[in-house]
C-alpha cells in the first residue's frame, strides 16, 4: 500500500483535468459514504446559513457540471 505523501506527490504529477477527475471521483464516494451522517452543530449552522445565501440570491450558484467544464476549458487549452 501506498503512504500517503506518495499518494500526494503522484497526484500533484498529474495536469489539472486529471486531478479535477479524482477530486470528483473522491466527492462521489464522500456524498454516498455512511461515514458522515453525524454532522457537527456548527457545520449545520454554516450548512443552513449557505442555503439561507443561496436562497436569497440563487443567481450566484454556479451549477457544479457548469464549472467543471469552464475549469476544464480554460486548462485544456493550455495542455
């Protein structure tokens, strides 16, 4: 098994679309993961004042496919 600090430094080795994939493959197992259904009380507070944001101004979210690709746009050309 790899240490983790090996697992970093080949990461870090990868062009920015590479890690973007692994970031969101890493999000994926996060969101479906059991691990994190007991969430602290100041992380629901951060939580609901984020949605409280988002509803009072729900123009300024940024749909995360949408970013992605504008992310990937900007990088990909420069690869």
């Amino acid at each position: 098994m790899m240490s983790k600090n090996e697992i970093v430094y080949g990461i870090r080795r990868l062009n920015v679309i590479e890690r973007l994939n692994i970031i969101t493959d890493i999000w994926d197992e996060i969101k479906e993961s059991q691990e994190l259904e007991i969430v602290s009380e100041d992380d629901k507070r951060l939580l609901l004042s984020r949605l409280a944001n988002y509803r009072a101004n729900p123009e300024s979210a940024t749909e995360w496919a949408e970013l992605r690709q504008e992310v990937h746009d900007r990088y990909a050309e420069k690869s």
